[in-house]
C-alpha cells in the first residue's frame, strides 16, 4: 500500500490506544485488573479464539439489541462473536440500573445433550450464587409436550446435569405460539434480569431452537442474555 495508506493505519491505531488509556482511568474501574489488547484486522468472529488466548471464562459485549416491542436488532458483529466464541458470551442490550442477576432464567429444550452447557452456564451461576429458574415453552404443534412427558425429561435432565433431583423445583414451563414470544412474556411476568440459553456454535444454536430461535431470543429482549456452549 501507498504510504499515505500506511500512515492512516499508525494514526488509527495511536489514536485507539489513547482511547483506551482515557477509558482505563474511569472511576467505575478503580480495583479492576485491566489488560488492554488491540487488534490489527480483527474480525469480530475471531474474537472468541482471542478471549481464549487470554484463558478468559466470560465474554462481555454491549449491544443496541432488538425490543420485541419497538424492533431494533442486534449488532451483526455481537451475532458473530455469539455464533463463533467458545466462551460463554454476556450480551447487555441497554445500561442496567444494578448489576442484579438473582431472577435469572434457563431456557432450553432439557433433552439430555442440552445439559453438557447447563453444567458450563452453573460454574457462572454458581460463582453469583444464583439458583436459577429452568424454563420450557411449550408451543401448540408438532413441537408439543405433554405434560407427563414433560416431567419425565426434566427428571432425565437432572440425573444427567445433577446426578440427583434436589432441583426438579426450579423447572417451570409456559405456554406461548412460539419460543421467543413465551421467553419475553416469562420473563415479563416474573421479573426476570438475566436469560441464559444453550448455543450449539456456527450450527443453529440449539436444536430445539429450530431456524435458529435461540438467535431470535437473542435479538428479541432488552434484558441481559447469557450464550452457553453446548
């Protein structure tokens, strides 16, 4: 390239690191251990194998997000880094009043392969201390549970996840026309600050999850969502 090219290029990346020296002296970070890394030609999709170099356990992205009520979308670079990053990925649509994450929620479908990311999503919890609520949309359709089926699999679930059934009342299911609507009323009706749902990677995000619903829930709420490699 030309060297007008070239200079461009040294300013911006001079500029970016005084960017991020004035961001590391903000108040609300005093305390906080800070690494600052700056990527040449980074993609957003490689975001994950870099969180991974630096042996990270939780990626935190901001995002406009999508309100299912007023419909505004999530920013394609926070979709890549959701559909590409190994490490689970906390997506905050709007700035949050108090970081309180004590009503969340789990959705997923509580086949048995959805509790490989139920285990990796429970380090999290855990380390919060939160129990949370595990939910089930129950949709009109092929996709319809009956009720003794529906315990039946939450009981497998949690002799996979737990090894035991001290938790089988936390499950709780709600019946809605689709996923994404029932996710958004729930949490509506119970207050819920946190989502976390179960990623199946560059694949749709969960079976269950079909035409990439999981995605959907992604873009369709305001609140905090947590993205969990199955």
């Amino acid at each position: 390239h030309d060297s007008t090219y070239a200079k461009s290029i040294v300013f911006m990346l001079k500029f970016a690191e005084q960017k991020m020296e004035e961001f590391v002296k903000k108040d609300y970070l005093d305390g906080v251990s800070l690494k600052v890394i700056i990527k040449h030609f980074a993609v957003f999709s490689e975001l994950g194998p870099i969180a991974e170099e630096q042996n990270s356990s939780l990626i935190v992205m901001g995002s406009h997000g999508k309100d299912y009520k007023n419909g505004e979308y999530l920013g394609s670079n926070t979709e890549k880094v959701v559909k590409n990053s190994k490490i689970p990925v906390l997506v905050i649509k709007k700035e949050l009043k108090s970081i309180d994450f004590s009503k969340t929620v789990f959705v997923s479908d509580f086949k048995l392969e959805s509790a490989t990311a139920y285990k990796n999503v429970k380090k999290f919890y855990n380390e919060i201390g939160v129990n949370p609520k595990m939910l089930f949309i129950n949709k009109p359709g092929a996709d319809f549970v009956s009720t003794q089926e529906m315990e039946a699999r939450f009981k497998a679930f949690l002799l996979e996840a737990e090894g035991n059934l001290d938790n089988l009342d936390a499950f709780d299911n709600y019946d809605d026309y689709t996923v994404v609507d029932g996710v958004n009323h729930y949490t509506e009706d119970h207050q819920i600050s946190l989502v976390s749902i179960a990623t199946h990677g560059k694949s749709n995000i969960s079976k269950f999850f079909t035409d990439s619903v999981s995605l959907d829930i992604t873009n369709e709420t305001i609140l905090p969502v947590l993205t969990v490699l199955m």
